[in-house]
C-alpha cells in the first residue's frame, strides 16, 4: 500500500445530483459554483437547443452551492445520501429542489 492510499481513502459520494435538461438554459453558473467540480456542459442539445449542465456521476458533496447559483427554478435538484445506504437513490434525502 502506497502513502497517497493511506492518507486518501476511497471516499463515498455523500450528495447526488439532478439536472432537468427542460429547465437548465446552459449558462455554466452551476458549474462554476461547484467547488468539487462535479458538473460539466453537456455536448448534446436539449429540444430548446440548449447544452445543458450534466453531473459527472461522481464528486458530489450534497452542499447545494449549484442549487442556490441557479437562476432557473427547478432545473437542479440536490440529494443528500444518508450514510451506509443499501442503494444510494433509495435513500436519498431531498436536500434542496424547487
């Protein structure tokens, strides 16, 4: 075992993170908000033509920050995962959502 695998465990997502591609208008403040960097610009257009914010599928912290940096109401929603959960979505926990 290597010293870079002792000092940084795997570590759990402990948020999760949803993107509604009919809200989202592409303008990137989520993805510049997010202080994991767990957002990034889609390369395909919504019906609206829009390149839509997409979650990485890893890295998510639950904070809400993207949430909060949204100006469209219900384009992002967050989920906080409660600990030792069997299956993450199951057990997610409504954090922030409009």
């Amino acid at each position: 075992m290597t010293v870079a695998e002792k000092t940084s465990p795997e570590k759990r997502d402990r948020g999760l993170l949803r993107v509604d591609v009919n809200e989202c208008k592409g303008c990137g403040l989520c993805i510049e908000a997010c202080p994991p960097k767990a957002i990034h610009l889609s390369e395909r257009l919504n019906h609206y033509g829009y390149r839509t914010a997409t979650y990485n599928g890893t890295g998510c912290t639950g904070c809400g920050i993207c949430f909060m940096a949204c100006p469209e109401p219900g384009a992002i929603t967050v989920l906080r995962l409660r600990r030792g959960a069997a299956t993450q979505q199951e057990e997610a926990l409504a954090c922030a959502s409009n």
